[in-house]
C-alpha cells in the first residue's frame, strides 16, 4: 500500500491482441474510501458501492466530452437501493440507501455483497449522450454480485460480450484497504484462439482487490489479465470522488416546491435544509433567504 500515497486513483485504457479486444482497468482506492468516510458505510455495504462504483467510472470511460451514466442496482436486499452517477473525466459519486448494512462473511470466506444487494430485481443504466432522449438500459440482477451483474448487462443491453472483475477489500476499522476493477470487452472480429486464452487467463487470475492490495497498477493489472505483452496502453486519466451539488442546485429543488410550500418552511422552522445523498453536504437557507425565493415566485 506505502508505495501508492500521492499517486491517487486513475484508470487505464488500452487493447488487447492487436485491437481485438477493449480493456478498462481503474484502482478505486482512494475513491471509494471517500465514500466509505462520508457515509459512514459497514464493510458489506462498502463492498457494494465500491463495485458499483468501480463499474460506474469505467462506464463512465466510455462515453465522450461531457456525457454522464447513472447506474442504479436495485435488487430487494437489505442495503436498498445503490446509485452511482459518473463522467466521461473520471469523476464518480455514489450512496446506498442503507450504509451500515453488514453481514457476516459468507461461505467462501468473502464479503456478503449478494445478500446485501438481493438478487430480485434490476440494473438499470441511464446514459446522458447529450440528446434529447437519453439511453436507457436495463437487466435483471443475476447474481447480486455486482461485476456478474455488470457483465450480464453488457451482454444483453449492449450485445457486447465484456468479462466485468470488480472488488473491494476492507479493514477490520471499516476503512477500505483496496479497491478496483477491469472490464475486457471482445470486438466482433475476435478470433477462438484469442477468447479462448482470455478465458484461461481469467480463469487463473487473483481476485482483482488483491491484485491492486499487492501494490500493482491498473496497467499491471490489465497485464495479468491478458498476458504480457499482449496489451498496448492508450491513455490514463485520474479518478476521484465529485459531487456537483451546489447551494444554488438545491434552490432551484426549494423554487420548485412552490409558495405555499416554503411559506410553511418559514412558518414551522424558520428556516430550511437541505442535504446531498451523494456527498452528505448540508446546505443552510435562512428566513431572509427563503423569503426572497417567495418574492422571486410572485415576481
């Protein structure tokens, strides 16, 4: 771990076997922990989000200039729902209805994300392109899993047959030791042999949290993945926790209530509140300032 203070979280893109194959590989740590601070989150619930998260910012990767994809897993568990919103700059943000969710560890000795999440209901995925409509995608959860879950939906929703590894680890204080992910997704003129090395490959490979908690780079971990020498790197970008809420976000949320509504802010507390699910940023608005929003509707 000592060897990665100061370098932060950043993602890699790259081919595989001479552009045949796409690969994403990202270390979450530093973002993840982030969220696990602010939400105060117990180990499975941790695991949970950091999965979605890591998912959510390679997502993210994805897309171009200023599109954004909001994931939301919904799966009928005790964790609630997980909603994770991220940008095509390495920008990601997430919660869970219920953070302090933790469980036991299940039989094969690992965080219980699957009963956490539930395994009745969907991923649904929102892509903001910018257009007038924005790309909805949605699959039923499969495993509860998250990464399964992940790869499912891009083979149904994007018809694009990907392999998803995504992880958490975390300490015994709660804190998140490690976190990551890659997702390799085959283009069409993907040869047998190719698939059938990636397969073996995968098949032998160390979990994903491990592999980034040994200190190796999202580059060394692609690496891993498909062999050395097999992979060409085209680009790194950094990846942190932002939240884009705003004071002046949320009074265009109170404007909206209407009159009456903040009439009744005023009357009952004299002020109102205001706080982010993502980030857990509270924002004050006095009488003074509600009031202005009254004269603002009536003008």
């Amino acid at each position: 771990m000592k060897g990665k203070i100061g370098m932060g979280d950043y993602l890699v893109r790259g081919l595989g076997f001479n552009g045949s194959v796409r690969a994403f590989a990202v270390d979450t740590t530093q973002t993840v922990g982030e969220a696990q601070r602010r939400h105060m989150m117990w180990p499975t619930a941790s695991a949970a989000l950091g999965r979605a998260m890591t998912g959510g910012v390679m997502l993210g990767a994805m897309l171009k200039g200023d599109n954004k994809v909001t994931i939301k897993i919904e799966g009928g568990g005790p964790i609630g729902a997980i909603l994770v919103d991220s940008d095509a700059k390495g920008g990601v943000r997430g919660y869970v209805t219920n953070p302090q969710t933790h469980f036991d560890l299940n039989e094969s000795g690992k965080l219980d994300v699957r009963r956490a999440v539930g395994i009745e209901g969907m991923l649904s995925v929102v892509k903001d392109l910018g257009l007038r409509e924005n790309f909805t995608g949605q699959t039923p959860i499969v495993s509860g899993e998250v990464a399964e879950d992940f790869t499912y939906y891009f083979a149904v929703s994007e018809q694009v047959p990907s392999s998803v590894g995504l992880g958490v680890l975390v300490d015994t204080d709660n804190a998140v030791l490690a976190a990551g992910g890659f997702i390799i997704q085959l283009m069409p003129n993907t040869d047998e042999e190719t698939i059938e090395l990636i397969e073996k490959q995968l098949s032998q490979i160390q979990p994903v949290s491990k592999m980034i908690q040994r200190g190796l780079s999202p580059e060394e971990v692609l690496e891993e993945v498909l062999g050395k020498g097999n992979v060409q790197i085209l680009d790194k970008m950094p990846v942190s926790f932002e939240c884009n809420c705003s004071k002046e976000r949320f009074a265009s949320g109170i404007l909206g209530l209407g009159q009456q509504e903040i009439q009744a802010m005023i009357d009952q507390d004299g002020m109102a509140e205001a706080q982010c699910h993502f980030c857990l940023e509270t924002y004050h608005y006095s009488k003074e300032e509600l009031e202005a929003f009254i004269n603002e509707l009536q003008s």
